[in-house]
C-alpha cells in the first residue's frame, strides 16, 4: 500500500497462465529496474535476426533472449561459455544447451569445458 492507495493486485496462482504471469512480472520488472538496464535489455531484444546473429531458432525464444541480455549474439559468443554458465541463465534450458552444442558441433566449436 502506497499512503492507503493498494499497489498490485491479488489472483490465485492456479488461474493465471503462465505466459500471462511472465508478462506481468516482465511488465512489472520494466517499470522498476533501472533505465540504463531496462534499455539494454531491450536494445539486446531488438537485435533479434540482426547482421552476425547465428544463434538457432530451436533454442526457442525465452533462452534467446537470455543469451541476447547477456550481450551473447553469435556461436562463437557461446564457445565462450561452459555449459553450467548457460544453464545458470534464466531461460536457458537443457534443450537450449543441446540445441547450442550441436549447431556448435557444424561449426567445429565446442562449449568451454
């Protein structure tokens, strides 16, 4: 409560879909974070499909935009990351890092071990 006025409100867990709860708590986080922050977070997701970007779309969206907030853009950017360091990113799942070691593999590069 800000000076008696509610902030916020309240809904049972079970009947908010999840992309419903992600996009409120992306909203939300938006209208908090810091400016500078909340701008390269979005400049990172505007680059989306820009020139020297080759990550693959079968990682699938959330672990794109992760790697993208993390200024990593290319494959050669991934090689750079060991496989705990990209599962330590939100979005980034165990199909993301397979997806990412196998277009990785084509290219004769590897995760750092």
């Amino acid at each position: 409560m800000r000076r008696g006025t509610p902030i916020g409100f309240r809904a049972p867990l079970t009947d908010i879909d999840g992309k419903d709860l992600n996009a409120l708590v992306r909203a939300a986080w938006f209208s908090r974070a810091p400016k500078r922050l909340a701008a390269a977070l979005a400049a990172a997701e505007a680059g989306a499909g820009s020139p020297g970007d080759d990550l693959p779309t079968g990682i699938g969206r959330p672990a794109t935009r992760a790697l993208r907030g993390a200024g990593v853009t290319t494959l050669e950017q991934v090689a750079q990351h060991s496989r705990a360091e990209l599962l330590a990113l939100h979005g980034v799942g165990p199909k993301a890092v397979r997806v990412l070691s196998e277009a990785l593999e084509q290219r004769g590069l590897a995760l750092r071990g």
